[in-house]
C-alpha cells in the first residue's frame, strides 16, 4: 500500500509531464534551466524563470498572469548576456522528444525589463513579438509539418535571434510553443507553453522596443489560429499565427522569421 502510494508520486510527474526549457545557450554559454518538476539538479543561477508549474502542463487561459510566464512564473536570478543580433538556443526537456502529436507554431516574444529583470513585475512587461513560424508544408504527417515538428527534429531545440541594433539592457524573451492537436471543437482548446528566459543585451545599438504589449492581451483563444482543427488536412497553408504582427524592428532574415 504505501510503496504503491510512493510509485505513483514517483511516477505522476513524469505521467503529467509536458515539457519545460530545461537548456538555454547565450553567446554559446551554456545555463542550465529551473526545473519545476521537483527533482534536481536545481541550477544555482539560472536564467530561466521560475515556476511552481510542477509536470510542466499547458492549457492556460488566455488572459490571466499564468500566460506571461508560466504558472506561478517568477523572475530568473542572473541575466544572461548576448548580444544584439546574436542567438539564444532553448532546449525543451521531455522524457523522450517533444509529443509528436503537439503540432503547432512557435513564437517568441521580447519585453524591455527597464532595469535589473531579476527584480521585474510580469505584469508590467510589454512584449513585441520577434519571430514567429506555423505551418510548413504537407509533408509527414497527417496535419502536415508545423514549427513544434521542426523544433522536435533539432533535438528539441529552437534558434532566436535576437534583433541586431537593439539597444544594450535588460530584455524578457518569452518564447512559447503552442500545441494545437486538441484545439478543435469540443477539444480541450490550444495548449499554451511560455518560457521566459532573462538576457543582458549587449552592443552599441540604438533600436529600442516601442508598441510592446501585455502578454495578457496577446491571444483571445477564438480566432482562427487557436480554435483550428488541425487532423482535417495536411494542407493549412492559410493558417494565420496568432499574436500581434512581428515587431518592425526584427529582421526578417533568419528561419525562424516568417511574417
Ligand atoms: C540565485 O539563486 C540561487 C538559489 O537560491 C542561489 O544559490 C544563487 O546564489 C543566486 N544567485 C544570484 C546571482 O543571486
Ligand atoms: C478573460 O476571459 C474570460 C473568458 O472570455 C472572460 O470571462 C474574462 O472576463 C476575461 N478576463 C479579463 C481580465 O479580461
Ligand atoms: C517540410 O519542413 C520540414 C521542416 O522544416 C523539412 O525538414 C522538410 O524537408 C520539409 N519537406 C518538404 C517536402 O518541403
Ligand atoms: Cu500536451
């Protein structure tokens, strides 16, 4: 009885478990992610953020502080440095890949700190949305192949780059996948997955976020790009990302930037 007690707390993480970044690089260092499921290593400094999201699970509602960065998300400890234009990798971790079934688009977002973002209110970020990448094309799968498919082949990782010129300070990445293999009707809706990750842009740029906005207010969970049913066809070469437009001030030129 009490062995079987211990076997399923053991196991009812990894059961539930969706994913968390459990790996970022900056500037090719690498730092190890907060693990939120319970079990070290814990990482002394890390520079993603904190959360009580234990099994790393989705579904957040669209408009509440959950959505910003995570379930009981609170600011990462140390910044971590890069420079503007250079690349920050976030690898997801997950008990084997990243669920072949989660198909859907990644999307990354950047919110000034305006000071130390170890010290920063969720609430108060105002996100500009850098990149963004949906449906590729018809192959492989029955919904064809989408951005979470192309992060699953990189070893569950994803390339951002952060946008040349940008003025040197503190900076919110958010990045997220959403999975859409339960978005459809009578579905249990589109699974959210943020992670924000603190950096320390570097450099001699001049290009500052303006228009940025709450990331409250990024989605309403109805429009096409959400409430989608992605196992009717191969072909959605009309799929519309959600979110606001990408920030002018992104260079569209890396994969990872499709308007
Ligand atoms: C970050 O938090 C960890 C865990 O509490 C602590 O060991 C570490 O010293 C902190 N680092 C900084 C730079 O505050
Ligand atoms: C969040 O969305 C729900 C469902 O549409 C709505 O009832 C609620 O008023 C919204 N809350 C805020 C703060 O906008
Ligand atoms: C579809 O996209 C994936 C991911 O980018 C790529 O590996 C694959 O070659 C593409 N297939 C076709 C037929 O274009
Ligand atoms: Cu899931």
């Amino acid at each position: 009885m009490f062995s079987s007690i211990a076997i399923i707390a053991a196991i009812a993480p990894l059961a539930f478990a969706h994913s968390h970044v459990d790996e970022i690089w900056a500037n090719n260092i690498h730092y190890t992610g907060y693990n939120p499921n319970g079990f070290p290593p814990y990482p002394s400094n890390t520079p993603g953020w904190f959360t009580t999201n234990s099994g790393g699970n989705p579904l957040y509602p669209v408009n509440t502080t959950a959505i910003i960065c995570g379930v009981g998300g609170s600011p990462a400890n140390i910044s971590a440095p890069v420079a503007a234009g250079g690349i920050v990798r976030a690898r997801w971790w997950q008990p084997g890949e990243w669920p072949v079934s989660h198909h859907g688009p990644v999307l990354d977002y950047l919110a000034p700190c305006n000071g130390p973002c170890s010290k920063v209110n969720p609430e108060s970020l105002k996100f500009v949305k850098i990149d963004q990448r949906g449906w590729l094309n018809t192959s492989t799968w029955q919904e064809g192949t989408w951005a979470a498919d192309e992060l699953r082949a990189d070893d569950q990782s994803w390339n951002i780059k952060i946008p040349a010129g940008l003025k040197a300070g503190e900076y919110i990445l958010r990045h997220e996948i959403i999975a859409l293999h339960v978005a459809f009707e009578g579905g249990a809706g589109a699974e959210h997955y943020p992670q924000c990750i603190n950096l320390k842009v570097t450099g001699s740029g001049t290009k500052t976020i303006t228009g940025g906005v709450d990331a409250r207010t990024f989605y309403r969970g109805d429009e096409p790009g959400l409430d989608i049913d992605i196992h009717t066809t191969n072909d959605h070469s009309g799929y519309v990302i959600p979110g606001p437009p990408v920030w002018s001030g992104a260079v569209k030129k890396d994969r990872s930037f499709e308007a």
